[in-house]
C-alpha cells in the first residue's frame, strides 16, 4: 500500500490502534450504504484508515442497500464519495483507490426481505473464505431510525447476530452492532428498541454511537479534569457561578429536511451531544479509565439533571426558527422555506435551556445550553464562569469591564482551552484588564487529530466501547427530551 505524503509544514499523523495493535480481520457492512451519513462520513473515514493505518489483510466492506447496482457500481460510486468528501490534502493516490475499491461488495435488498439477509450470509461466509475475515463482523446501521428494529430483527432470524464460536480456530469470533442516533424519540421508543436490540444482541456487541464522543477536544475534557491537580478541588458549586455549553452551527439544515422536521434541535443536539459534553463536564472521577467505570459515573451524572416540569419549560426554555438572512457572505432561506419543510412547521432550529444538577458537586449551579443551525458562527464550546473574588482591592473605575476568571474549552473549531484572568496594565495607575492564557491543540502537538468517526470505528474493530453509549446511559439522556413537550 502506498503511504501518503504529507506536505512540508503539515501535521504529523495520528495513531489509532490503542497499543498498537493492529484489529483482527473483519467485514463492516454497512446498511444504508447510499444515504449521506455513509457517503460523506462513513466511506471517506474508511478509505482513511484503509490508507493511513494498518488494517489486516482481508478487510471487506459490504453495503446493504435496495438500490439495483452490483459489485462494480457500488465501486465507482464509493470512489465517486471519497474523492468528494476526502480533503484536499488527504485524498487517495490510484494505487490506494483501487486497493479501497476492491474491498468493496454489494449486496443488493430491501432492509424488510427476508432473502436480502440470506444473500448477505453468503457473501460474509464466502468473504470468511477468501479474505481470511474469520467470521468477524461489523454492522453499521446508517439507516432511518425508524427501520433499525426490522434490520436488528432480520439480522436475529438470519442467524447473523451472534458470533459463530469456534469456527475459526480456537478464538471465538465477534459480531458488533452500531447504531446511530437519534436513539429513539422518547423513553418509550428507546427502551423498546433497546428490548428489541437485547432480544437478538448482547450489551458487549452494542455500540450506540454518538459521534461526539469520538473529538479529541471531547475526551480531553477528562484528561484536562482528572490528569491535572488545579483544576478539580475548584470544579464545584463553592467556586463555579455558572456554565454554558454552546453548539452553534453556521449552516442551516441543507437536504436532510425529513430528519430534522422529525427530529429538531432537542433531539438533533441536546439529548444526545451536549448531554454527553454536560456528562464529561460534571461527573466524578471514574475509579478506573475503562468502558463501564466511566459510564457509571456518567449514568449518575445524567440521573441527577431533574425533569423539567411544564412550568420550567415555560421559565427556563426557549425554542425557536431560523428567518431568511445572510451568513458568511451567502444568502439563506428561512427554515421554513427550506425544501421538504412544512410552511407550517413548527420544529425547533434552535433551543436554549437552563439544566440545574441535584447533587452535592453543583447544587445550584445553573447551566446553560444553547444550540441552534444558522447562526452567525460555527462553534462548540463549554465556558466555566468562576464566582468573583470575596473582596475586591480595586476600586470599581480600576477594574471597570473585568469579568471574573473564566475558563474556555473550545471542541470545534480551533480546539484548545483557554483560561481568562485579570492582569495589571503597566503604569502607575491601577488599571486592571483580562487577558488569556491560551492552549491550541494543533501548536501544541503538531499533530493532526483522528476524525471522530474514525476514532469510533477503529474502537469498535478492537472492542473498546469505552467512547459509546451504554443502555441505562441513553435512557436516562432521552428523558431530558420527554420533559419537553
Ligand atoms: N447524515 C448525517 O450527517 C448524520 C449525522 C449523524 C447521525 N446520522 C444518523 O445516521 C443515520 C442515517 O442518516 P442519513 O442522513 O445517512 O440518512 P439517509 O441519507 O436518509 O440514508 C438512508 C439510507 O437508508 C436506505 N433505506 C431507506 N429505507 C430503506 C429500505 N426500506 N430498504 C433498504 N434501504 C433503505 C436509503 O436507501 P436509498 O438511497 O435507496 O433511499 C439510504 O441508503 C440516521 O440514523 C441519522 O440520524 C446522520
């Protein structure tokens, strides 16, 4: 396989097999494979695996979908999605093109045909043969979330969810599950496909994935918490005044108006991203960096945000639309004229919410979360508002527009953390004023960050599920979306 080259000045590449270690062999199949998760997402993060890490031989991709195309067309149209959606400064040489494509097989059905899942049994078993894939396998459900429990179903009766023991030498094979969010629409929907998905899988093969979790920045704030002695004796209600986590996206809701008529900010963005950026913000210190000490205390994070009752929503949310206007330069349409928008709509594009937390760490601290599309600036950030000092020396015309320390923790774009302070202008008077102390990722380390879906999916090869959701975790994020209406 031919190795990319970097151009001179650019970042360094990343690792992404934890130790080293290379996966076993395996097929991802991936069901919806035409749909735009797979083929601005999904089909250029493999593609930059495949070429930027090791991956093991007989690595196969299937796509799963009911359009007619067979081995060849599924080809040209997966290399039509890389070239498209990859970077400028990743895209495959020839040689890698060709290698990626000839990874790639299709597998022609309805998601509700029984027959679909029978063909796709031969082509796994016969993929096991030739490529040496060893009955390892890897759905990936980019579907709607409607059709997940009929695919989980016909997956269960096939006779494809469970991993064959034994066949393939001593080693058990494995079968995984990754399912994509929105997890249902409320707590009854998302307890009933978590029954459906335990009927036919294991929690250890279920990966709910919520892509958030895959940032640096993200994880970092665990590292920035709990691998640093300063931070953590002040990360309480006695010191902190507040907290605001922000997603802001510049772009309105494009060609995905059937999604997001359904869905909305709330259960687009709430209940699911800035539920977990609130988990890592808040939680305690996990006993030990794995998979369920984490959720653990993340599940206790999440059971401690109280429902809002219809009279909190009335104080202490706002939901609004996105009018007609201009961003960066470039006109937009109001939501409500976007294409496959009811006029009459009255989904959410943007939502504000005042969440307190019940427990002994932040009683009383109001956070603050807003999220919306077609706003000014795109941006993901926490702020963490310190309290004022007790007393202050300087008088109020000394210290005029001085805001008390605040701390920034900045996940897209421009990743980095930044810590505001007062600091004494020079000169006799006593003039105080704010400055930064800033840390950029990209200057700090020199290295370019793993996409996050990149990072899941290699998380997933190896088995870790430390990064995805787990079933008491989901059930107890949704509800913050069943306080809603
Ligand atoms: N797109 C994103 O940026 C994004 C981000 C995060 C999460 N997600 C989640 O990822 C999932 C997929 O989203 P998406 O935007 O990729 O959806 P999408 O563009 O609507 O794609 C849906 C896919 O499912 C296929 N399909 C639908 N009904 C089918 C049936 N009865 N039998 C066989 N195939 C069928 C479609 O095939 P046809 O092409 O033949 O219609 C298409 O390949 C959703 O759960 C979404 O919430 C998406």
């Amino acid at each position: 396989m031919s190795q990319e080259v970097h151009p001179a000045g650019s970042l360094k590449q990343h690792t992404i097999w934890q130790d080293g270690q290379m996966p076993e062999p395996c097929t991802v199949v991936i069901f919806g494979a035409t749909g735009d998760l797979t083929q601005r997402k999904l089909l250029p993060t493999l593609a930059h695996l495949l070429h930027d890490h090791p991956l093991p031989e007989g690595f196969s991709v299937v796509a799963f979908a009911r359009r007619p195309m067979n081995d060849e067309q599924w080809r040209g149209m997966a290399l039509d999605s890389i070239n498209k959606y990859m970077p400028d400064n990743d895209k495959l040489d020839r040689e890698a093109q060709h290698d990626f494509a000839q990874r790639m097989y299709y597998c022609q059905s309805d998601f509700n045909d029984r027959e679909g899942y029978e063909k796709l049994a031969d082509i796994l078993e016969r993929l096991d043969r030739e490529k040496g894939t060893q009955g390892n396998r890897m759905y990936y459900l980019a579907t709607p979330p409607t059709l997940d429990s009929e695919i989980i179903f016909q997956l269960g009766g096939a006779g494809l969810a469970r991993p064959a023991a034994g066949q393939y030498g001593d080693e058990e094979s494995w079968t995984r599950i990754v399912i994509e969010k929105p997890f249902g629409r409320d707590l009854a929907s998302a307890q009933k496909l978590n029954r459906e998905i335990a009927r036919v899988f294991h929690e250890r093969q279920t990966y709910r994935i919520d892509h958030y979790m895959g940032k640096e920045t993200v994880q970092n704030l665990l590292a920035f918490r709990f691998a640093n002695g300063i931070f953590e004796p002040l990360w309480n209600q006695k010191y902190i005044d507040h907290v605001q986590i922000v997603v802001a996206e510049s772009l309105g809701i494009g060609s995905r108006a059937e999604y997001y008529e359904e869905a909305g900010a709330i259960r687009d963005m709430v209940q699911n991203h800035i539920m977990q950026v609130l988990c890592l913000t808040t939680m305690e210190a996990p006993v030990a960096f794995d998979a369920d000490a984490i959720r653990d205390e993340k599940v206790k994070v999440l059971r401690a945000v109280p429902l809002l009752t219809p009279e909190d929503v009335a104080k202490r949310t706002v939901r609004g639309q996105y009018t007609a206007g201009v961003i960066n330069g470039q006109p937009q349409v109001s939501y409500k004229e976007e294409k496959g928008v009811s006029p009459a709509s009255q989904t959410e594009t943007y939502v504000a919410l005042k969440l307190f937390i019940e427990n002994w760490r932040w009683a009383e601290v109001p956070f603050y979360i807003r999220t919306g599309k077609a706003l000014p600036k795109r941006s993901t950030e926490v702020t963490i508002q310190f309290k004022r000092v007790p007393h202050m020396l300087y008088k109020p015309a000394e210290t005029k527009g001085l805001v008390p320390n605040r701390l920034t923790i900045r996940i897209q774009p421009d990743e980095g953390i930044s810590l505001k302070f007062a600091a004494k202008v020079p000169g006799a008077a006593r003039h105080l004023n704010d400055v930064d102390m800033n840390f950029s990722y990209s200057e700090a380390f020199g290295i370019e960050s793993p996409d996050a879906y990149e990072r899941l999916i290699a998380d997933c090869m190896v088995g870790d599920s430390t990064l995805f959701i787990r079933r008491d975790e989901v059930e107890t994020q949704v509800q913050v979306e069943v306080s809603k209406r």
